[in-house]
C-alpha cells in the first residue's frame, strides 16, 4: 500500500509540472532543516569553491532530479555539467505540491525535464567527472546517476566526457532532503571555464 502510495504522490507530482504550474523554489527558506548526514564522492573536479546549501522542506524528500547542461559544441570551451535541481515531495501528504531545491549553478546550458524515482526517493549518487587535461580544454563534472530506495538507478543526460567514480554512501533513513555545489565561477572569455565541479547531498529522517 506505502509503495503505491509513492507511485500516486510521484503521478500528482508530475501532472502538477506538465499543467504549467512550476514547483514552489525553496530559496534556502528551509536551510535550517536538521540532517542527520552529509553524503559525497571522492572524484570531483578540484576547481572552484563550496557555495551555499538549499534544503527541502520539513517531511519532503527529493524524488525527482533536473541537470543543466551545456550541450558539446565542438568549441573551444565547454562546461558541460553547470547544476542540479532537486524535486520534494510530502509521502505523507496527497496534494501535489512540489518544492525545488537548487544549489548556485554555472550559466551555461539548458534545464532538462525532471527523471523521477519510479517509487521512494534517492538516497546515493555517482558523478561523472572528466580529469583535470593540463592545457586542453577542462570540463569537471559532466553527469549524475542516482540511486532510489526502491534500488531503482536514474540518470540524467549529461555531456560526453569523463568516467562515473564510485557511489557515494546512501541515506540509512529517509532520503536526500537537500544539496549544496561547488562551483566555479565564470571566468571571463579566453579563460577556461568548468562550471560545477562537485556537489554533495543532506540526508533526513
């Protein structure tokens, strides 16, 4: 009954995004929310600096994901991975009010749609991040996968360079309720630019 229960919240949830009304932007409104753990992995790029951290509201957990990123042009520069959006819900409340969480993000590339869990809610993640090129072209973090409590794997699309590291620890209890990104900031034309180099997740009973 739980697990149907999650697959309805999960339908409400994305009707409620395709009629046209946007999620609710959390906007660090619930930055006081307690966690009980942080959850990261070890091959983020080295660039950039740890900006601020946007929490879901009090009983919401991330099912959902969104990534920006900026689609491989053949130019001279390229980003790839620029952000990540996090999408709550309430499994204990059947309206379809949806919050979104969002760390600082790059200012290149394009939104994707939302990939939801199936049922229940992410609780790890891998990155795939492209090595540090010497004085060729630096991308950093170029996709996430995630994994949901139902063991379910989703991915978003992300650009082409770099390898998956290992998996982050997972939520012992709950799931994901908030995220915080390091990012490089815009360097200017002519200089290398990597956009989002690292993130890692809150996790919340």
């Amino acid at each position: 009954m739980k697990a149907i229960a999650i697959v309805l919240l999960a339908a409400l949830a994305y009707s409620h995004l395709v009629s046209g009304e946007p999620a609710v932007k959390a906007n660090g409104i619930f930055v006081n929310r307690q966690h009980y753990s942080s959850i990261s992995v070890a091959n983020g790029g080295p660039w950039g600096t740890w900006t601020w951290t946007d929490m879901c509201p009090e009983h919401f957990y991330a099912m959902g994901f969104s990534i920006k990123v900026e689609e491989y042009g053949g130019a001279d520069d390229d980003t790839a991975l620029n952000g990540i959006r996090l999408f709550c819900i309430n499994p204990n409340n059947t309206d379809s009010t949806v919050y979104s969480v969002e760390s600082d993000s790059g200012k290149f590339g394009q939104w994707s749609t939302i990939t939801w869990c199936p049922k229940g809610f992410l609780v790890s993640f891998q990155l795939k991040v492209e090595t540090p090129q010497g004085i060729v072209d630096d991308t950093a973090a170029n996709g996430i996968k995630f994994r949901c409590t139902s063991g379910a794997i989703i991915e978003g699309v992300g650009s082409i360079f770099g390898d998956y590291g290992g998996w982050s620890n997972a939520c012992t209890r709950g799931g994901i309720c908030g995220i915080q990104t390091k990012l490089e900031s815009y360097q200017g034309g002519f200089v290398d630019d990597t956009a989002l180099n690292d993130v890692r997740f809150f996790c919340c009973d």
